[in-house]
C-alpha cells in the first residue's frame, strides 16, 4: 500500500499524540514538524523522534513528501494555517476549536469544500467506542425519544493562577476559554451521540480567576507551573459557564464547563434520558457505559467486543476486562481520518464518525451563540448555522 507523508505544524500538548496515533497506524510516514522558531522545532524535533523540523511551516506544507497537515497551533494560527494547506492542496486534520469564530470557521468550511480534500476536526471523543455504542442505541429506538440531555466537562488545570496560557490571551485563544477549548466536545458529543442538533442557548458565563500571573511563556495544558518572575494580566475570558439548552425535537439539556475546579481533571460526563431508558458515559472511566431502567435493575455495560454492537468493533482493539484510554480512542479518530484521505477526501467515503469541517464551523455557530446569549443578560439565542454556499 502506498505510504501516506505528514507533517504536523504546532507541537505543543496534544501535538505528542497525534504523532503518537500516527505512527500506531503503521502505515504514515511522518516527515516534519513546525514549530514557532528553528530551536524550538528542533527541541521538539528530537523530543518526539522527528527527522525534520522546520521554523516556516509554509515550508512544511510546500514540501513535496507532504500530503496531510495536522494543525496544533493554538487557535488564532488555525485560520492562516488551514487556509494556507487547502490552498495547496493538501488533506487536513486541525485540532478544535476549528477556528476563533463562526465567521472564521464558516471560511474554513466552504474553503475546505471547495480544495476537495478530506478536512478532519479532532472531536476525538467520537473514537470511544462506548460513545460509538451509545449513539447506535439511539439510532436503533432502544432508548426511545430523548427528552433529556444533561452533564459537565470539569477540569482543574487553570486552577492555579500562575497558570497563563494562549487559552486566556483573546488574541491568541479567541473571547472564550472554557467553553471554547471544553464546551466544543460536550456540545459534539451531544449531539453526535442523541442525533438531534441543538436549536438555542441559555448562557451564564463566569471568570473565577480575573488576574493570572504570567511568567512570559504559554503554560502548556495540564503542565505545572515554573518558578520565577512573573507578571500580573487581566482575564477576561471565562473560565466556568453553565448553559441551559433546546434540542430540535423538543428535548431539553443543560451542561456546565469548568476549567478552575480542584479535583476534577479530565472529567466529562454526559446524560441522554430517553422514554425507554437513560444512558450515561463519563470520560474517566470510559469503558463504562451505564444504563438507567425504570422497570428492572439498572446495569452496566462494560466495553468488550463480544457485547458491543458489530459497527463499534473497529473502535475496540482489546478483549473484555483490559481496559483502554484516552489515547486509544485519538487513534480511532486518526485512523478513520487517514482511512478518508487514501480514498482523497471523497464525500462519500468518509467514515460515518469522522467529524468534518462541516462540525467544526458548527460548533463555533454554537459558542458564538453561548456568548451572544450571556451579553444580552443571559436571553435565548437561536443557532445561526448556514448552510455550505449560500450568500450573505
Ligand atoms: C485542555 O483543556 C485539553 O487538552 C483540551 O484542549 C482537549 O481538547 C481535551 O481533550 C483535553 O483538555
């Protein structure tokens, strides 16, 4: 078969493991990363085993063994950086948010349409095979109508003020944080999951830690902090938010985001109340899904491939009893994403999980609503998702 060259642009926190999922594909050859100057590319070059690093990433994208670009940059590079892969061309994977706003992400979209590339956003909650089997039980009836959807991604990380990274910076994070960098999963896991798409937002929005202490450098995600001088910068984005929501078949839900909340890591939980029954998955302890009877004893469905349905298998890669993580499931979203480019990026042929583009606009129109909700004093706020080519 013939082998695939990538080059990854951006290598902070999550970059390690798209490399990672790469090379457990075994058949990508990753050629070169990019970084913001030539020393730190070469550092990270070396740290994660890359032959060739480059300070320009237009360079990396020009690069002839080149065909897929994963962009990891934080947010506000998203725009120039997909926009100059597309335009050469290439088949892209961009972490999310997709981009600072829906006006940005709406331009990425129709740009990614028009290249006739495979465009991949990495919701990659979507590769837990659980998530796979919950949303085949709603599809398949066995939950009945939903009339329900609830949960929170909590995390803990900015607790600390001395935490200061590109996420509280708008130039570089956009206006919001929480809901941004962990709203944007929730909100895609809730709707990928129940099939029904959020119609309005009820936004409340909070900065629970307004001054942060900045040792100059971006802190990387979940990184502890350094010693050292440090200065004082005013945040303004929010790091805590609750959301109530109106689901297009009449369904109601709300969610909670935190990034500021001692104890709570990477913790995503997330409810679907049908009229037959409930189904609940929490993202730290993902091989559980648990399913809430009201007539019989309510059970837990633990992932084995002898007991999920047949279209999750490629998604389970372990027996029953052996667990599997955060990182196996990235690699599900990156082997879908690589099983599209070897077929270019034909609509047809994109694997039924694979978040697009199309996902990643979406869920900027959502947030743009979220904020738009909490500054007009926490109003209604209808979605304005518009359809691919249409005029303004
Ligand atoms: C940091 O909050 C972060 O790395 C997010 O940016 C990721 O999308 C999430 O999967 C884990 O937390």
């Amino acid at each position: 078969m013939k082998r695939v060259g990538m080059g990854l642009i951006g290598p902070g926190f999550v970059a390690e493991h798209h490399l990672d999922a790469v090379r457990r594909l075994g058949d990508v050859d990753i050629v070169a990363i990019a970084g913001s100057s030539q020393d730190s590319a070469d550092r990270k070059a070396r740290a994660y085993k890359v032959d060739r690093a480059y300070s320009d990433y237009h360079a990396l994208i020009a690069d002839p063994a080149v065909h897929v670009i994963h962009n990891t940059t934080p947010n506000h590079l998203h725009l120039p950086v997909t926009l100059a892969t597309l335009a050469a061309g290439k088949h892209v994977i961009s972490d999310k948010p997709l981009a600072l706003n829906a006006q940005e992400g709406r331009k990425l979209r129709d740009a990614a349409i028009a290249a006739k590339v495979a465009h991949v956003v990495t919701f990659n909650y979507r590769g837990n095979p659980l998530v796979q089997q919950a949303r085949g039980m709603v599809v398949r009836g066995e939950t009945g109508p939903l009339s329900f959807i609830h949960g929170f991604y909590l995390q803990d990380w900015m607790a600390d003020a001395n935490v200061y990274s590109w996420r509280s910076d708008p130039a570089k994070g956009g206006v919001t944080s929480a809901l941004g960098d962990i709203g944007s999963h929730w909100c895609d896991v809730a709707e990928h999951i129940s099939g029904l798409k959020i119609t309005s937002v009820l936004a409340d929005l909070t900065t629970v830690i307004p001054v942060r202490y900045s040792s100059g450098a971006s802190a990387e995600a979940f990184s502890s902090t350094s010693t050292g001088e440090r200065h004082a910068v005013q945040v303004r984005s929010e790091d805590l938010a609750s959301v109530l929501l109106r689901f297009e078949n009449g369904a109601k839900g709300c969610f909670s985001v935190g990034q500021v909340l001692p104890g709570h890591k990477n913790d995503l939980q997330i409810e679907f109340n049908g009229r037959t029954c409930s189904l609940k998955w929490k993202q730290e302890e993902q091989n559980n899904l648990w399913i809430g009877h009201h007539d019989r004893a309510n059970c837990t469905l633990a992932k084995d491939p002898s007991l999920v349905s047949k279209d999750v298998l490629p998604y389970v890669h372990l027996p029953g009893g052996h667990q599997e993580a955060w990182s196996d499931a990235f690699r599900n979203l990156i082997a879908d994403a690589y099983q599209w480019i070897r077929e270019g990026g034909n609509p047809a042929a994109k694997p039924a999980a694979l978040p697009t583009f199309e996902d990643g606009y979406r869920s900027t129109c959502l947030i743009e609503a979220m904020l738009k909700s909490h500054a007009a004093g926490s109003a209604w706020t209808n979605i304005q998702h518009l359809p691919a080519n249409t005029q303004d």
